[in-house]
C-alpha cells in the first residue's frame, strides 16, 4: 500500500466517526454557514485597526457580491504597561482590544446576531522610536486579526439559528 493509499484510508477512519455524530462541514453546499460567503457587506473602515479588521473579515468571508446581510462593528483597544525598568522606562505593552459585532438584515435593519469578541497581544517599547512605533503597529494588525477570526468563527458557529438552517 502506497504513503497516500494509506492516508486516504486513515483520513476516512478519523472521519467516519464525525459522520456517524451528525458533523457536517459548515461552508458546504447546504450547510448552516454556506450563506456567509461572498454576501456579508462589513461597514466601511474609518481607521487603520477598522482598516485591518475589515480586510480580515473579508478574507475570511469573501467580499461581497450579492449583499444578504450587513456586518457592523465598534472597535475598543488600549494599552497597558507590562515590563517598567528601574529608570521608570516602559519596556513592554500588552494591547487589549475588543470588538462589540452585529449582523444586520440590510432590508430592515433587524439584528440577527451580536456579541462580543475580545482579545489581547503584546509589543515590546525597547529600543529606537521607529523601532517601538513599528512594532506597536504591528501588534495592533494582530490583534485584529485574532479579533475578526474569532467574529467568523462565532457567526459560523451560530449560522444555523439565524440562517433558517
């Protein structure tokens, strides 16, 4: 038996078990989540984080082609110090952010879904000033991404309650 005879096989035995508890794959045709692709229009960004968030969103979703549903959102970060040398120099930030979502039906307005999607990076202060903004930037770039993933993955995970699924 070939390497890829082989996968194939235990591939359909680590499936079988998911088919057996009723698992089916959210983005398939007929699936609870099939509808997010390509028909969520996200609110225009104002900013570089709404910038970043919404790239990522579209990413994951597919940008619109046919508009069923209208994705809002209001973005809250802030900056904490984490590391104080004994000079009172602030050598390292943690970068908490949070993101309060709502998927709207464009012909009315009414919500669908809502939540909360928070989470937290870091980025170092230690060394030049272009260095520090930098990689502040960067931090604030991941975290929006952590962020709009973890808005794909609730609006997928709760699809089918407000999807007709």
């Amino acid at each position: 038996m070939s390497s890829s005879d082989r996968r194939t096989v235990l591939t359909l035995l680590a499936a079988a078990p998911l088919a057996a508890c009723g698992f089916e794959p959210a983005y398939a045709p007929g699936g609870p989540a099939a509808g997010l692709l390509g028909q969520v229009t996200v609110d225009a960004p104002e900013d570089r984080d709404s910038f970043d968030l919404v790239a990522r969103l579209e990413d994951r979703l597919g940008r619109t082609r046919r508009p069923v549903f209208r994705l809002s959102y209001r973005i809250t970060t802030r900056a904490e110090a984490q590391a104080i040398a004994p000079d009172n120099t602030i050598n390292r930030y943690q970068l908490l952010g949070s993101v309060d979502y709502a998927l709207h039906d464009p012909a009315t307005d009414a919500v669908l879904t809502s939540g909360t999607a928070s989470s937290f990076t870091a980025y170092s202060a230690f060394g030049t000033s272009v260095a520090t903004a930098t990689s502040e930037a960067d931090a604030h770039r991941r975290l929006m991404r952590i962020l709009a993933d973890q808005i794909v993955t609730r609006l997928v995970a709760t699809s089918a309650a407000w999807n007709g699924q």
